[in-house]
C-alpha cells in the first residue's frame, strides 16, 4: 500500500513504537489509558505505515534505537520524544516536562542506556499489540482509513 506520509504526518501527531518490546507495548498500553484527548495516534516501527514513516525520515527499518514522535509534523527523538509526549498528556504527566531543564546530552544518554538494553532488561513478546475495538482509535492505521 503507497501512503502519503507528508499528508499523514501534518494531520497526525504520531508515536512509532517497537511492538516486539515489552517495555515499549507498556508504553503503548499506558498511552492508551492515558491519552484520553487522543493528541497522539500509534503506530508500530514493524508495520508497514511505520516503515514507510521511518523510511521517510531515512531511518533504520531494521535497528530501532529510539522512539520517534512527530507532533505538529516535527521530528523527537529519544529524551526529547519522551518528554514531548509527557508535555502533552495533562496532569500529572505534564509535570516530567520539567526535564528540559537537564541538559539533552545527560537526557539522551541516559535514554540511550535503557533503549539499547531494552530487550536484556525487560525482554522480547512473539507478538504484536493488536488494537481491539476498544482502543483502535489510538491506531494511526485506523485514523487514515477514515
């Protein structure tokens, strides 16, 4: 399938995760719960729309090394996509944006730690975060066939 990735990323904040990932499906899972405006549509690194996201930015659809948000059409990666999230999500969350205040080489290096031995330290799942009908409106897959 050809998707229009300028068009979708100006009409969408999007966050690409690893769904292979325990760590990164309980991220997934805790935006579900959390994102109750809906501000951030998901999307694997795995799928065929986050590879073509990711190609798109020229990067790696092999080695994922960091989670990519893109709001209002930007680029975050690493600490700053974290922190862009948690900006965004309300109270309480809003308030871990005061970690801009940490100088992003300290920020992204400790971010690089966890990311690198993500799978050593919490492990790897044989399956994909499916969405159900209950959470498929967090699906950026299911936002672009509207």
């Amino acid at each position: 399938m050809q998707y229009n990735i300028e068009k979708i990323i100006q009409q969408h904040n999007i966050i690409l995760f690893d769904a292979i990932c325990v760590l990164c499906n309980g991220w997934a899972k805790f935006l579900i719960q959390n994102d109750t405006q809906q501000k951030f549509k998901l999307a694997s690194v795995q799928s065929p729309l986050g590879e073509a996201i990711l190609k798109y930015y020229a990067m790696s659809t092999v080695d994922y090394t960091t989670m990519v948000v893109i709001f209002n059409g930007q680029r975050y990666l690493e600490s700053t996509a974290l922190l862009k999230v948690m900006q965004h999500l309300g109270m309480p969350y809003s308030l871990l944006s005061a970690g801009y205040v940490v100088p992003q080489f300290i920020r992204d290096f400790l971010y690089r730690r966890v990311a690198l031995n993500r799978y050593q330290l919490f492990g790897t799942t044989d399956y994909c975060m499916l969405p159900s009908t209950d959470n498929q409106q967090h699906f950026l897959e299911y936002a672009i066939h509207d």
